[in-house]
C-alpha cells in the first residue's frame, strides 16, 4: 500500500450523485468549456471512484445556454428549455472524453434518444453500468422542458438508489445570503429542507428539495474550487453543509 492510499480519506458512501452547474466547467473565460477545469473535475471524479465509490454525474448546461434566460428574452419557453437539455449533452461527452483519458469507463445517457452519440436513458441498464464501476452522466435533464438539471439530478438520484447527492459550488455550503456580497453570512452546517424552501436559501430549486426530503435524500453543498474537495467531503473531512429532513 502507498503513502497516498495510507492517507485516503474512508468513506461509508457507496454510490453517490455529483451535481455540478455548466458554469463550473467554463474556468474564468465566462463561457464555453474550459479544458484544464474539465480535467481537473474529471481528477477528482477519478480519485472518488478508486475509493470503491460508484459515481453518478448531472451537469447543467449553464455555460452554452440557458432555457429560462433564453425564455425570458422572448424565445418561447419549451423549445428554450430543449435547447439547454442539448447544451447538458455537449457538457456531459466533454466530461466523458476527460475521464476516459484518465483510464476511467464513462457511460453517457441522455434522457433524450440519440444513439449515436449517447445510450438512452433505461434505468436498469444505468445501473448495470454502476454496478460495473462505469462512471454514469446522465444528460439531458429529465427529457422535459420546465424541469431544472437540480431536479433532473435528484429524480436519477433517488431512482439510482444514490445515498447522497453532493452539489458542488462556488462556496463551501450554504449561507443566510450571498456571501460574496455579505461579510457577515452565516454557514449553516446543518439545515433542514423545509427551512431551504422558507426561507429561499437557492440551494436548489423547490421541486428538487421537496423530492429530496420526500425521499430522506441528504444534499451536500461544497466547494467545487478547492483541490480534492470531493474526495475529502466524501470522508467527512473539510468544510460543507448538509440539507437533511
């Protein structure tokens, strides 16, 4: 056993859900993919899986285009929904290319069919595919318009019998208000659902808390930015807030 397997963090998780914004993947250029950042996520995708922990991936679409921004620029609703769903697909093979350079199986599976680039979504060949230790990013949210990639996310989470769901973000949890603006935000190290959906916390949206808390499925907020914060949330160390009934 090596040094860098002494000090891995342990975990009790054994399969759990990733859910990034496509902002995360876009680095400081302000749109698009930016290569180096998509690597780096895919790192420590990489890392928690050889921890023996089977990972499931949603990513938004945020950083090519989004529906409802689209939507309230004049473009009608649903087809501006349908083109941020295709948005999460181009997201999801940049992922899938960045971790299969790194060794690790990917399967992408799109909640709406295109075979030729992707498998369609069919919930227990999803988890045949976990159940192989294949990274599963599912794409395309839940292949209808007015659903969020958070909704999307909790829906396969609860459906792929995911123990938790970490939300990773720009800050290392969740706060009272915006602590980008706010020097005296509070971090919650615990909060509860029904106290995210009072009092509008932005964790996710409505209809994905109220899912989660119907189905008792923790949410874990951390910081996507610092290196190896995945790994770590997943053995209990450094900072997060968890959302719980």
């Amino acid at each position: 056993m090596t040094t860098e397997d002494t000090n891995q963090p342990q975990t009790t998780f054994k399969r759990v859900m990733l859910k990034i914004s496509g902002e995360a993947l876009m680095g400081d250029q302000g749109f698009g993919l930016h290569p180096p950042t998509v690597e780096r996520i895919a790192r420590e995708v990489q890392t928690v899986q050889s921890m023996g922990v089977e990972v499931c991936m949603v990513i938004g679409g945020g950083n090519i285009f989004r529906g409802l921004q689209g939507s309230a620029q004049g473009m009608e609703r649903t087809t501006a929904d349908y083109m941020g769903m295709l948005a999460t697909v181009m997201n999801a093979l940049a992922m899938q290319s960045a971790l299969e350079s790194l060794g690790v199986f990917t399967r992408v599976i799109s909640a709406i069919p295109m075979d030729q680039v992707c498998e369609p979504y069919i919930r227990r060949r999803a988890v045949r595919h976990l159940e192989k230790k294949r990274v599963c990013i599912f794409a395309a949210g839940t292949g209808n318009p007015y659903f969020t990639t958070d909704t999307a996310a909790t829906l396969r989470a609860n459906e792929m019998s995911c123990e938790a769901i970490f939300k990773g973000t720009k800050v290392d949890g969740v706060y009272d208000k915006d602590p980008v603006k706010h020097d005296d935000a509070k971090r919650y190290d615990r909060v509860s659902y029904d106290e995210v959906l009072q009092k509008h916390l932005g964790v996710m949206d409505a209809s994905a808390i109220a899912l989660a808390r119907d189905n008792n499925l923790p949410i874990i907020v951390f910081s996507l930015d610092e290196p190896g914060g995945f790994r770590g949330i997943l053995g209990g160390q450094g900072t997060y807030t968890t959302v719980h009934g």
